[in-house]
C-alpha cells in the first residue's frame, strides 16, 4: 500500500513537469502568520510607487521650466524629453512587472529589467505601505511571496548538486560548540536543532548545504558554489536583501520563526524545503519517499 501510494505521488509529480496538470502552490512561511502574505498587496505598491515617481518628475521639470527657458530656449524641451523617457522606462518596468507577477509570463523583456525596479522601487514602497499603516515586514513578505511563485513559474528541473540550500547559523543552537561556517559536515547531528535535518535531506536528494554567517558570506557561497538555484531560509530582511543580491539567479525563499526573539535558536519547517526540493529537483534523481514523513513515521 505504501509503495503504490509513493508512486502515486511520483507519477503526480512527473505529470504536473509535463505540464498536463498546474503544480500545488509551494508553501514558503514555517509558522502561520496573523495575515497572509498578499499578492495584491505588492501590486498596489509597485503601481503607487511609479505613479508617484512619475508625478515627481513632472513636477521637478514644470517648476524650474522658466529658468531653463532663461539658459537656453531649447534647454525646456531638451529635459522634457530626457524626462519623458525616464517616465516611459519606469511605466514599461512597473507594467512589465505587474503583468508578470499576475499573468505568469514574461511581458516586453520586463525580466530583465525586474531586479533592478525591485531594488529600486522597494525602499520607495516600504516608505509609500508605511504611510497606509502597514509594515514593512507585510511588504517584504508578499515580496517573498510573489517572488517564490515567479521563481516556481520560470525554474524548471535541475540537477540537485545544482541546488543549493543555504541556511543562517541562527538555527544552529546557540550553545552548540560546532563550528559549522567552514564545513556543515562538522555537526554532531545530535537532533538538538534543525541542521541535522538539513543533512538528512541533503545526504538523501544530493543538494548541496552551507550555513552562512551574513551577508558577505552568503554571496562568497554563492560565487563558490555556482548554483542554478538557491533554496534560502532567513527572516524577512535576510531573504529580500538576498533575493535582490543574487537576481537574476533563481532564489526560492523560506521564512524562519523566531521563538526566541531575532537572531537566536530560530527554527523552520523542514517539510516546506523538502517539498521545495521535491518541486525542484530533477524528477530521476527524487527519493521514493518523503524523509521527512519518514522520520515521523
Ligand atoms: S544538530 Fe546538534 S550538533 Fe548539529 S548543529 Fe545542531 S546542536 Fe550542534
């Protein structure tokens, strides 16, 4: 019974790569939230923010238009122009983006200009949810959230020693003497904190594992590693900053919970990253069993 009922699931699997039926959306938060992540949410932001851009400019070119008039008659149409442009650039961006986010498909090369609007455009709508009341930990959320279903919509099979699961050392326990920044390999596996999970899901589907200290040793991970896809647990903060670092490589992101407060013996759900890397991995190379369910079995 429990074999036919994994190759059921294998053979779901391999009908949804072929495309015949959509894939179940991936869960990406380890703990159930007060609000879910919107999608609407970010799409309202992206559209305020590059109407108010767009009003800035039209502003900043109208009011000091007599004085250009004053160095040169054609200084006015000169800059109108060059503004024009840069008004066109942000509307095709922020268009390109929402059509994408609420469509699935790449509009008009908007791909390519994605990560750059997103760096850009968040700072500016983390200031633009604030006025309305809503944090910014919302807004990097349905960030995340929007992001990992783009990453599930473009990303198709791929060899899991091309997957990388990069976790923060806030999950390893605090009063765990190991050093893992060099080597993962050097844990104990005591079953104390998460990582001895990680290993298991890393020994049984072959993706790679590091933990990383911060910013600047995640990227040297990531430069050394080469992934084609990074599977990343961290807190908000950690994951946009991260997911805006690396674009356009493919970052599907995993929200940590913090019983203990920021920074400090954080804990996530081992099931969501083995459902990321069964979505993932190349369907040849999956287990017939889930370790985890395994594990509580
Ligand atoms: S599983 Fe045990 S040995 Fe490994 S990092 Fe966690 S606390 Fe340390």
């Amino acid at each position: 019974m429990r074999e036919q009922a994994l190759s059921g699931h294998l053979d779901s699997m391999r009908k949804n790569a072929t495309g015949r039926a959509a894939p179940p959306p991936l869960e990406f938060m380890s703990e159930a939230p007060l609000s879910r992540p919107r999608k609407r949410l970010f799409i309202g932001l992206v559209t305020g923010t590059s109407v108010l851009l767009c009003l800035f400019m039209l502003i900043g070119w109208v009011i000091p238009l007599v004085g250009f008039g004053n160095i040169h008659p054609s200084v006015p149409w000169v800059t109108g122009i060059l503004l024009a442009a840069c008004i066109l650039v942000i509307a095709w961006a922020s268009l390109g983006l929402v059509l994408q986010i609420s469509i699935g498909r790449n509009f008009w090369g908007a791909s390519r200009v994605r990560g750059i609007a997103i760096k850009f455009f968040l700072p500016v709508m983390e200031l633009l949810a604030r006025l309305f009341g809503i944090r910014a930990e919302e807004v990097r959320r349905s960030f995340i959230k929007v992001n990992n279903e783009l990453t599930a919509k473009q990303c198709g099979r791929i060899d899991p020693d091309r997957i990388l699961m990069l976790l923060p050392h806030c999950l390893q326990r605090a009063d765990c003497p190991l050093r893992l920044s060099y080597t993962v390999d050097a844990c104990e596996r005591c079953g104390r904190c998460p990582i001895a999970g990680f290993l298991a899901l890393r020994d049984a589907y072959g993706a790679r594992l590091a933990i990383a200290t911060g910013g600047t040793i995640a990227r040297r991970i990531v430069v050394e590693t080469r992934p084609a896809l990074i599977l990343a647990v961290a807190c908000e903060r950690d994951l946009t900053s991260g997911i805006q670092d690396t674009h356009p490589l493919p970052v599907f992101g995993i929200l940590n919970c913090r019983p203990e407060g920021p920074c400090r013996n954080t804990v996530v759900s081992l099931e969501i990253m083995e459902n990321a890397l069964r979505r993932f991995a190349r369907l040849e190379t999956l287990p017939a069993a889930m370790v985890c369910t395994r594990e509580k079995a």
